[in-house]
C-alpha cells in the first residue's frame, strides 16, 4: 500500500513545471474532474477478465471508489462505430497491436496523459502517444510431452517444418501473423532481417507445411485444447493458454526458441466519457507489484521492466520475459500497413487445393 | 384501408427501424464516394468468386441433408401418438435452446481423432486409424445440419398436420399403395413446408460463422468469415458491404428462383 502511496506521489511530482511545485494533494484532487459512478473497461474477458480484476480493479474500486464495469470482447469495429456515432461506451479497451498503430493514425484514440500514467520504466518501443502496453505475449510451440520426451521437442522453426525427424499433426493460426515470419525463419531469414516480409517466400515455404497441419485454428483456447485432446501433438499457441493447462497438470511443454513476441494493448477511445479516470486506470496497470501479480495467474508479464523483481520464481520460466534475446518482435508497424494485403494473399492460399 | 393496415403498424415500424433502415444504411457504405469499385473487387476477383461459391455449396448440401433427415421426422411427429410427437418435439427444441457455440464444441469432442466415435470403433476393432471426421468440409456438414434441422423439421410438422387425415385414409380405402399416397396426397399438401423449411436452413446456412470456423480446421472458407475480416480486422466497411449486398441479392434470386418453381406444382396437382 505504501508502495502505491510512494509510486503516485512519483507521478505526481512527474507533472513537472511551475504548475506541480507546491502542489498539494488536496489542491491536486481539486483539479481532478469528478468522479463517474463506474468505469467501463473492455477487454478480451475469460481468465483475463478475472486476473485484471484481482490484480487491478479491485484496487481501483477500493481506492477512488469508482465501480469498474467489464465489458468484452475486443473488438476494432465496433471501437470505429462508437467512435463514429459519438456514443462511446468505452473509457478504456483492450487493442490488438497493429489495430492500436493504425486506431491511433485514423483518429481514433485518445492520447496517453503521461502526467497520469508513469512510463519511465518501459522500454523506447512501449512509449506510443496514443497505445498503453499493458503485457507482452508470445506465439511460441506447445508441444506433447509424452510423445517429445526428455527435450526431444523441435527447437527451431527448422525442426518444426522436419516432419520426418519430428513427425505428428500440427496445428498453426489461421492467420499470416506470426506464420509468414516462422516460414522465413525456417527458410534461413536471420531473425532481424524479416521485414519487409517477402510474401513468395514466406507462402513458398508455408506450401511445405501445409499438408501436415490438421487444424487452422481461430480461437486461442484451441492450441491447448488440441493438444489436450491429443488430436495434434505440435501446436503453436500463445504462451498463457499453455501456461494454463500445464498449470493444471496437463502432459505439455513449451519451446519458447524463435516465438513471436507482441505486446498486450490499451488505449482510451476518443470521445470516452471519463478520459481523465481511464488514464488513472492506466496508472494502475503501470504499478510493478500489480503486474507481478497479473503475470502469475496467467503468465503475461507487463512491460514495467521492474515487475519482474515481484514475480514468485516458480512462475519466472513461464514468462515470454526471460526469454527475450531468443525471441523476435513482430512488427506492429509492418502489419498496420501491410495487414490487408496479407490477410489476402493468406485467404488465397488457405482456398488453394493441397 | 387504414383499418387494415393498422394492426401490423407496429411490425412494420420494428421491421423498418431496425432492418429496412440499416440494410439501406449498408448498401450506402457500398458506393461512398460514388464508386462501384467495391463491387468490381467484389465480383471480379477470383478469391471472392470462390468463397461465395462454396458459401452456396455447403448452403445447399445442408438443405439437401436436413431436408432428407427432416421430412421423416416431421412426418412420424406429426402422424405419431401425443406421447411419441411430445418426445420428439423435446428432441428437436432442446438444440434449439442451447448456444450454438455450446453445440459445436460438443461435436468436437464426439468426431475428434480420438473423440468417442474413432476410440468406440477402434476399440471395437471396426477400424485401426482414426477415420477424419472433424477439421474438415464433413464436420462442417456434420454441425451445420445438427443446428439447423429443427427450422426444417418444424414447418414440415405444421404442414403434416394441416394434412385432413380422411384424405389419405380414403386413397387408402380406394386401394392406393402408401408410396402412392405419400407421392400424391402428402407431398403435395405439404410442398409449403418444404418450400419454408429449406428457405430457412438455406438462408441461415449462408450467414454461418461459428461452426464452420470450429467445425472445419480454417480449410472451410465461407462469406461470412470474410467478411467479418473486412469489417473487424481490415476495417474497410465499404467492401465489408459490398460483399454483403452481393450475398443479400444471390439470396433474393434464390429464394425467388425457388418461389417461382415451387408454386406451379402446387396449384395443379
């Protein structure tokens, strides 16, 4: 608790100029805007839902007594709609990356107040005007430890497109993202050589693949799910989904070599009804402590990169975060412009016969 | 004529408000700027040709398949006594009521590689590799007929009932075979039935989404996927219009198409 007290106080002396010297607190909360009776915030729901409302809502509610209501799923047209109509039900949503890049560009948010929101400790590619990183993630190979035994996993891109030396269904997104950079890798691409994606590569490689994946699947649940029905024994997933079954007990290992990393988004839509309330939510995904939290329940570490000092070291190797240098970044940027064009040639090739 | 169209003002307010006005609304977001490009793309490109002609594939195989399973049953619920018709009614609704998403993951549990039908029959020694039942165009087919046979059933069962039963009893009298009063008293009186019911299952198989997506292992591409892409993903909503507008208006000329062949045989026989 006093840690939270320090960490405000921290932002506050943030505010920087004439304006915050010899400001009170009381003289602070004077200015602040009045206070809604609730707090809409819009996320993905499932377990996300509820490791948000142990790590961050509940302590909002408790703090400025203000109701956080959740609402879910993510999604960028309605976003666009609310945002179009003037009838925004959002103070805060949930965002796919690249949605957030090109939301950001059309108009569509609202700018991070970084007098609200601390950002010094986040790395220079989480400090966007207009997108708060709330998490990291990473698309990386989930595989069946009772038939990879003793680390016999594939360990590269490489070994996942060997089907001789490492036989079995397997099971990928049905989507470009991620599957044309694992393609190039495969095909000999250096991890920081991968865009701009060369598309007759990627899909010339992805042609090798093709018949010895089972099932294209859409929904995250169902990597884990495949492997724990067994109806495939390889499937690339994101890492809480595998973090959670195996949690539980569940005969599967994750290869985190050459995974996907992407960051959890957030952002304010333009024309919310609390702006200044949603940036003080924001605040509170920023704390350290309470994104240590959030990481062990569903294994997203958040990009304070001082939240990783609060986590329990049981759960630290089942964080995207210990195995940066591994890892690649997908480029956000790349997919917010060329995301359409990718999306089509990928329908193209899905429809092809073989 | 005030007084007769008085009692369905307030249907046909909810009908213009919330379906006449947004499919207006749509059809305008498909030439903002004045352009029919949209429309070209949609109509011109190999990819969009495609998807929609297996849309109207799977629609149509669905139909074919509820249809074979829906008239029988219909008919026995209609025909049969309370008890039997109250059971089946149970067995149809109960579907009904239960989310499709629900449905559909009970499928995959059922059809899966090592879902109880492939582990029952290869422990009964039928068969030793599983046999590839989901994540593929028979999953899907699968699916989509669990959930939509009880809008083929039901209006088939309206129109059984509607049937005087001291017609056929009479033919039968008369010394006409059952396949002879199937064929010219039932089927006949009960075209309207069929004629709803398929439009129905048809029109409703076109919007699907869910059970081809989970059902079909991504390798089943139909409309709507795609256009949901448009509109949620890609965000452009004029071509996410477009290609609903050409949905909407292939569904019209068949439904018309269907209308006109389905009336004639009717009225003459």
């Amino acid at each position: 608790m006093d840690i939270k007290r320090l960490h405000r106080r921290h932002a506050l002396s943030l505010l920087g100029g004439a304006a915050a010297v010899g400001a009170t607190g009381s003289a602070f909360a004077q200015a602040e805007p009045p206070k809604p009776a609730q707090l809409v915030v819009n996320h993905s729901g499932g377990s996300m839902g509820t490791a948000m409302r142990k790590a961050f809502f509940n302590g909002f509610e408790k703090k400025y007594g203000i109701k956080v209501v959740e609402t879910s799923p993510v999604d960028f047209g309605k976003l666009r709609a609310m945002v179009d109509s003037g009838n925004v039900e959002w103070d805060l949503t949930e965002i796919g990356g690249q949605d957030a890049i090109r939301a950001g560009k059309a108009n569509l948010l609202e700018k991070i107040d970084t007098k609200v929101v601390d950002r010094s400790k986040y790395p220079a590619t989480a400090q966007n005007p207009y997108v708060f990183a709330s998490s990291v993630y990473t698309t990386i190979m989930g595989f069946r430890n009772d038939v990879f035994k003793n680390g016999s996993q594939p360990k590269s891109w490489a070994d996942w497109w060997d089907v001789k030396k490492f036989p079995g269904a397997r099971s990928m997104r049905n989507h470009p993202t991620d599957n044309l950079e694992f393609a190039l890798i495969a095909d000999g691409v250096p991890k920081d050589k991968l865009y701009p994606i060369d598309f007759d590569r990627a899909f010339k490689k992805l042609d090798q693949i093709k018949p010895h994946v089972t099932v294209w699947w859409s929904t995250g649940q169902q990597p884990a799910q495949l492997l724990l029905d067994k109806e495939v024994v390889l499937a690339t997933g994101w890492n809480g989904r595998f973090y959670d079954i195996i949690k539980k007990g569940a005969p599967v290992g994750i290869e985190w070599n050459e995974g996907a990393l992407k960051q959890g988004s957030f952002a304010i839509p333009r024309g919310a009804k609390s702006p200044y309330w949603a940036n003080k939510m924001l605040a509170e995904l920023a704390v350290p402590q309470q994104q240590a939290v959030y990481a062990s329940e569903l294994g997203y570490p958040g990009l304070n990169l001082e939240s990783l000092n609060f986590v329990d070291p049981k759960v630290k190797p089942f964080l995207p975060t210990a195995y940066l240098d591994q890892q690649f970044w997908v480029s956000d940027e790349w997919y917010a412009e060329n995301g359409t064009k990718a999306a089509e040639r990928w329908n193209a090739w899905m429809l092809k016969k073989g | 004529m005030n007084r007769s169209i008085f009692p369905a003002l307030p249907a046909l307010i909810l009908l213009f408000v919330f379906f006449l006005f947004p499919v207006v609304r749509m059809l305008g977001f498909s030439v903002e700027g004045g352009t029919f490009d949209w429309y070209a793309k949609a109509l011109g490109e190999q990819l969009y040709l495609r998807v929609f002609w297996n849309t109207f594939e799977i629609a149509l195989l669905v139909t074919f398949f509820c249809l074979l399973l829906g008239y029988p049953l219909g008919f026995l619920m209609a025909t049969t006594t309370p008890f039997w018709a109250t059971m089946g009614f149970i067995f149809v609704l109960l579907p009904l009521w239960t989310s499709v998403l629900v449905r559909t993951y009970a499928w995959m549990v059922l059809l899966g590689r090592n879902g109880v039908f492939n582990r029952t029959l290869i422990e009964a020694g039928v068969i030793t590799d599983p046999i590839p039942m989901l994540h593929n165009f028979t999953g899907v087919l699968i699916g989509m007929v669990h959930v939509l046979l009880p809008y083929m059933v039901l209006p088939i069962y309206s129109a059984v009932r509607k049937v005087d039963p001291a017609i056929p009893a009479a033919a039968a009298g008369l010394g006409a075979s059952s396949f002879a009063i199937f064929r010219r008293i039932y089927l006949p009186l009960t075209l309207n039935g069929i004629f709803a019911g398929s439009v129905l299952v048809f029109v409703l198989s076109l919007g699907f989404y869910i059970t081809p997506a989970l059902l079909g292992g991504g390798r089943v591409i139909i409309i709507a996927v795609l256009i949901e892409q448009q509109v949620r993903e890609a965000l452009n909503w004029p071509f996410a219009a477009a290609l609903s507008a050409v949905l909407l208006a292939a569904t019209f000329a068949v439904y018309a198409l269907a209308q006109r062949y389905s009336q004639p045989v009717e009225t003459t026989r």
